[in-house]
C-alpha cells in the first residue's frame, strides 16, 4: 500500500485501538514493514501505555500452530505456548540447556527445568517458592516472574530449540503492549524477512 495513503488512514481520528493494532499486523503480515512502524507511531501517540507494577493482568492472545487461544493475562499465555514449544520435538528442553550452558547467563538460573530448583541460582530468595515458577507438565517447571519482553524473548529461544518460528508457527500478542515489545517483534519479523529475502539470492 502507498505510505501516504496507509497514514492517512491509520491517522484518522475515528479509528480505535483495535483498528490500529489490526492494521499494524496485517503491514507486517504483509511484509510492509515502514507501514507497521507508522501504525506503531500511532498506536504510541494515541494510547500511550505506562509501565505495570506489580504484575497486573494484561489479556494476551496465543497462538500455537492452527489454535488460538486468548488469556485473561499474559502469565498464563506464556506457560502455555512453552508447554506446546517443548511437548513439539522431544529434544527441545535438552537443546534449550545445552544453548544455556554455553551462554553467559547460567548464574541467573535457567527459565525452563526438570527440577523448579533448578531454576533459580543457589541462594536466590526466588528458590523454592512456588509463586516464582510453574509446573508445565511433562515433568517440567518454568520460570514466570517474567516482564512481557522477557516472555517473549525466552519463546524466541525456545521455539529455537523446537525447530518453529515466530510468526509462521506461534504468536504472543499482549493487548497493550508495551513499546519494547513492539519493537522486539518487529525487528524479529524483519530480520526473518531479510532472511528470507538473501535466501532467494
């Protein structure tokens, strides 16, 4: 679509949230990246969110190949795409601890373990209190205490792991989220695109 034509119309006055966030997704869906940082701008100008303390429910869609599902916060969203990523290959929790171990993070603990003490450092106060992990099933235990970025950084990982990508096969959207999340999907689905794009060099 022409990118005067696309401001033009996501600018309107009478357009709500919901038309904005749609219009964004389809630019992206489209590969219309410009067109989806337009919507972004506006979607910031008009409904400019402030930071949640606290952790209070944010209703967030899932999707995990051909089911979607929504979720009154974003907690529960987050465990359940986990639970489908991991119960994908059956390698996928071990490929996630063997990208973990090599990394420089594994005196923070680990989102994802066989045991919850797992998940946390020795000495964490986090350590084996239940409110700071969930049972995923499968004999597995996540990490929750998550902001929304963070949720989705950690399913970009795992989804690594399970051989799926963002997007084609999953999708975390918060209502309201948080600019920093809006970016980071973006910039995910862009960088796919230029992937994708050298590919059929």
């Amino acid at each position: 679509m022409d990118l005067d034509r696309f401001e033009t119309i996501v600018r309107n006055p009478c357009r709500t949230q919901a038309d904005i966030e749609t219009m964004r997704q389809n630019a992206l869906d489209k590969g219309e990246i410009e067109c989806a940082k337009i919507a972004s701008e506006v979607l910031c100008a008009r409904f400019p969110k402030t930071s949640k303390r606290g952790g209070g429910a944010t209703p967030t869609t899932a999707r995990f190949l051909d089911e979607t599902r929504e979720f009154g916060c974003g907690k529960d969203a987050y465990i359940w795409l986990a639970a489908r990523l991991l119960a994908h290959r059956s390698d996928a929790l071990d490929r996630y601890l063997a990208l973990h171990q090599r990394s420089d993070s594994r005196s923070q603990g680990c989102r994802f373990a066989r045991s919850p003490l797992d998940l946390f450092p020795p000495g964490s106060e986090r350590r084996g209190d239940s409110a700071h992990y969930a049972k995923l099933g499968l004999g597995l235990f996540a990490d929750i205490n998550l902001s929304h970025d963070h949720k989705f950084r950690t399913l970009i990982q795992l989804s690594f792991c399970a051989g799926l990508e963002f997007a084609e096969h999953w999708d975390f959207r918060v209502t309201g989220a948080t600019d920093k999340l809006r970016d980071h999907q973006e910039a995910v689905l862009f960088a796919r695109k230029l992937l994708d794009g050298l590919s059929r060099l």
